[in-house]
C-alpha cells in the first residue's frame, strides 16, 4: 500500500546508545521553554534499555524483510488496567490508520530516547506544534504518550516527556534541587487563587503559616508529585483541599487523592492524606432549619456560606454534569478506597444529584467572605486532627504526648484543659479520652483525665467521669470490660456511677460478670452497699445486681465488646 510521505519519514531508527546514563546533570532553570535540562530522572537506565529492545526488534525484522510490529499495551479507564494484554501494532498494517499508529509510536519512541540520552526533557506541546503532520490533534500525542510509559512499565516522566506546567505555589517555602540551587515560589495569576496570594493568607491564616497550591483545575502529574513528596517527607503536615461542590470538583479531589484514572499504573503518586476541607451540603445547608429546610438556586440566608448577594450561590446541574455523578459514583465504590472515602463522597455525589444543584469556590470570594470561611473550616479541620491525637494517645498510654496536646490546644483555643478534655471524642462512637484510657487500663492517664477538673463545679466532674458513648457505656463499662480493678477504685473514688445501664442495660457489674472478670464483679459487690448509699439517685446498685452470683464457670458472655 502507499504510504503518506510523512509516515515514511517518520520512521527512522535512532542510533543506539552503548550506555546508559544514570547521573544526568540537573539544572534550576525553569522557563516555558519546550525543552529544559531534566531536573533528576533515576530510571534513565531502565527506559533506555527497554525502548532500545523494541528498536533492535524492528532493526531484525527490517534485516529479516519481515513485517514491523510492536507490542502495545492501552491503558483502561479502571484500576484493572495492569492486567491489559499488549495488542500487536504493525507497519504497514491492515490500513493507514494502523501504519499512522505505528509511525507515531516509533516517533515518540525516539523523541524520548534522545532526550534520555541527552539529558533534556520534552513537553508533549513540544512534539505536537513540531509535528502536527503527523498528529492531528494534541490528544493524540497525550495519549499516547501515557500509553507508551504503560507499556514499558514506567511512568510517563521516566520517559523525560512531561505535559506543559500547570501547578503554581506560593508560600513560605524553598524548594532545593539536587545540584544544590533552589527555587521560589512566584505568584499566579487566577480568580481565587490570586485573592488568597495578594492577601498573603498563607502568612495572616489564624491557623498559621502555610504553602497554596493549585493546578488550574485537573491536576497535572508535576503538581501531584509535589503533594505526594510533600505528604511522605513531612507526614505530619496537614493537606487541606478546597473544590468546587460539583461533579468535577469531587473528580479533581479524587484525583489528587488516587491519581488519574487513565493514569492508574502511576496511583502511587496519589495523596490519601489530603482532607477535602470543602465545599461540601453540609456548607450549603447547615444553617437551613424548620420550614426553609431546603433551598433552591433563588434562596440565600445571612448566616451561612450561602450568605453571598451578589449572585446565587448554587445553580443547576446540566444533563453532563449529572452523567459525570454518576460515573464517578460507580467508582467510588471500589474496594481499594477506604471506608470513610467512600461514605463521605458517595453521601454527597447523591446530594448532588437528588437536588441537582453545584456550587463554586469564586462567588464566595466576589462577596468578601472567603477568609473568614477559610479560617472557620481550617481551624475546624485542624482541631479535629488534633482531637483524634488526644485519643489515640488516652488509648496507646502516651501521657506526655496527650499532656502536651491538650496544653496547646488549651492555650490556642483560649480554653481550660478540662474544657478541651470534656470537648475530644472519638468522631466514630462518642468514646472520649477517658473511656480509651479506662478501657486500656492506663491508670495514671485516668487520674490526670479527673485531676483537670478537680477545680471545676461538681456537675461537670460527674458529666466527665458518667459520659456515655454511642452504645451507652461509660469509662466505667469499659474498665470493667478490660478487667482494670485499679482503674475502676480510682472511678468509684472519684464519684463514678456503677449503676448507670448501657443500651443493652447492662451495668459495669454485668459486663465483669459475663466477660469472667472475677475480681472486678466482687469488689462490685462487696462495695455495694456502700455504693448504694452514693448513687440513690440513679436507682441504685443493689436492686441491679441482687440476684448475681459469682461462679467460676459461668454463663459465657456474647461476643466481646472492643474497648480500642
């Protein structure tokens, strides 16, 4: 068959390199420039061999006077995609389009083998606007760029082929490169990200310092690899993302969490750690009560994020955003994703779609309220990171650490220790600080827990010392469960009431009893006269166990409860 001119052009086989570098020099130089010395690319070594051992397949088949073929891997919109089996591409092919497809393979395949060898990198822009012969569309070099670092098993910088630079930070950060030069972050100029840079909110933020970054909508891999790096060298960093409340702002959150779908072979360089601070319904209809539970496109109200007048604050979906609910909510389904990721997400890509309606990120910045709505979620969001650290450390027995923790939060929040102690419960069951320190027999933990609020009325001591989680059990219930005799002294001391039934009724008593904690039910009931006198006005604990007995080879309780 004939072939277009440029198609025969195309191929030509490069020369191949007798060695592969490994240690290219890197450079700070960042222009918008089409080709830049590579900044660090350590599978030089890898890539270079396995498109040299598809070039040196079609040399044999040339020497042979066989057809040319190679072994092409499409990558599948799904996270099965590692399991795709190569199709054969072949010169000259069935047709013209499959001789195209070879040609563009072969000619991306030696763009990226000299930029290896060479030490530059290329943009996909690049070999589009040199080429457009050849590519009719950007999409095509796009796409088959990613497919080619699918099909050699590397990922797509590996082949020193990136897309054009989207991502802009600003901060109070310095980025250091590998030949010891730095970088600073500049400003960029977009609607809502130029706001929050040109009032410094990363410097003024009540919640401190901080870096802002944003990949202009769809997050490209340069910007993802930079929260990846950022979220593994500094775990202890939190990384907050705000989105539009839209079927593409749950598609951009999720992506920076779990990388591209059509990108799945690089899901490594997803950023699971990300929070997604906003906008979710909860910010749309917190303050909705009573007989203006709902809102439509029309409504507003003064106190809440839809509090903007200078246009409405939702709109309607339109018949693709609906179809892109719900294609990702069939996504988010897949078993790889946490529990919470799927709850949190599923619950409102279905609110999305039952009302129908969006929202966007500008016009709350159009109506002036964006800092302050800012500092609100940010401290909110923190705070509760900083709860969930309280009650890990009252369940794991680190005392200096939550002794540390609730200072500052304490002297941040303006706050009494004790306020801050009563305020932390565990987001999943209502079990407070007390319950995983009574629950894992922490016993100096406990007394530290009750010593803040020896200074505080009576009422709110008993409020601590009898606060029920969601199934109703007490520190007490679970002290007893555990079998921490110290534990439960020190509670009956201190005026914690044995008497009170979780929602299975059962008292403290009663969970010793069935879990075989012997010496705890006698000391129960050994004291219960005592107690009865303390606790007349909760019923008292005699009438509740009466008719118990202990015997070594008693009943057998149901399942365990877990205390941790």
């Amino acid at each position: 068959m004939d072939q277009d001119p440029y198609i025969a052009q195309a191929i030509a086989i490069p020369e191949l390199t007798q060695r592969h570098q490994t240690n290219l020099p890197s450079s700070a130089t960042i222009t918008n420039n089409d080709t830049n010395t590579i900044i660090h690319n350590t599978n030089v070594g890898a890539a270079v061999a396995r498109i040299e051992g598809i070039l040196e397949q079609i040399i044999d088949a040339l020497a042979a006077g066989q057809e040319l073929s190679i072994a092409f891997s499409t990558r599948k919109p799904s996270r099965q995609a590692s399991n795709a089996t190569p199709e054969q591409v072949h010169f000259p092919g069935r047709n013209k389009q499959e001789a195209t497809k070879f040609a563009r393979i072969l000619l991306i395949l030696q763009l990226s083998h000299d930029a290896l060898v060479s030490g530059t990198v290329l943009t996909k822009r690049h070999i589009f606007y040199q080429h457009q012969d050849l590519f009719e569309k950007q999409r095509e070099v796009d796409d088959l760029v990613d497919d080619i670092a699918f099909t050699l098993g590397i990922s797509r910088g590996d082949l020193n082929i990136v897309a054009a630079s989207k991502g802009v930070l600003a901060g109070p950060l310095t980025i250091g490169l590998h030949d010891g030069s730095t970088l600073n972050p500049c400003l960029g100029d977009l609607a809502v990200f130029r706001s929050l840079c040109s009032s410094q909110f990363w410097r003024v933020s009540l919640s401190g310092p901080g870096v802002l970054v944003t990949a202009k909508g769809y997050p490209d891999l340069t910007t993802r690899s930079f929260l990846n790096l950022v979220s593994t060298r500094y775990p202890q960093l939190p990384i907050l993302g705000l989105f539009d409340f839209d079927p593409d702002g749950v598609k951009i959150m999720r992506c920076y969490r779990y990388g591209s779908d059509r990108l799945s072979h690089e899901a490594d360089l997803g950023t699971e750690t990300l929070q997604w601070l906003g906008i979710k319904s909860t910010h749309l209809f917190r303050d909705y009560a009573g007989d203006s539970a709902t809102i439509t496109p029309s409504q507003s109200s003064p106190s809440s994020i839809t509090s903007t007048s200078c246009r409405n604050p939702v709109s309607y979906m339109s018949a693709r955003e609906r179809t892109a609910a719900i294609s990702t909510l069939k996504k988010v389904v897949h078993p790889s994703h946490l529990g919470t990721e799927v709850s949190e997400t599923k619950h409102e890509l279905q609110l999305m779609l039952v009302l129908g309606v969006k929202a966007e990120i500008e016009w709350l910045d159009e109506s002036g309220d964006l800092f302050s709505w800012l500092d609100d979620e940010i401290g909110e969001a923190l705070i509760k990171d900083e709860i969930d650290d309280l009650i890990y450390f009252s369940r794991a027995g680190e005392q200096e650490d939550l002794t540390e923790g609730i200072k500052i939060l304490a002297e941040r929040e303006n706050a009494s220790p004790a306020e801050i102690v009563a305020a932390a419960q565990d987001a999943s069951n209502k079990s407070t600080c007390l319950h995983m320190a009574t629950g894992n027999g922490h016993l100096e933990i406990v007394r530290q827990l009750i010593q803040y609020f020896e200074n505080r009325p009576k009422e709110q001591k008993q409020a601590f010392l009898d606060e029920a989680n969601e199934a109703g059990n007490t520190g007490l219930h679970w002290a007893a469960l555990g079998g921490h005799l110290d534990v439960i002294k020190l509670l009956l001391e201190q005026g914690a009431s044995p008497a009170l039934a979780n929602e299975q009724n059962y008292v403290p008593l009663d969970l010793a009893y069935f879990n075989h904690k012997n010496d705890v039910a006698e000391y129960f009931l050994s004291t219960a006269k005592k107690l009865e006198d303390q606790n007349q006005e909760e019923g008292g604990l005699e009438a509740a166990v009466g008719s118990v007995e202990i015997e070594d080879d008693g009943e057998k309780s149901e399942e365990k409860k877990e205390t941790s």
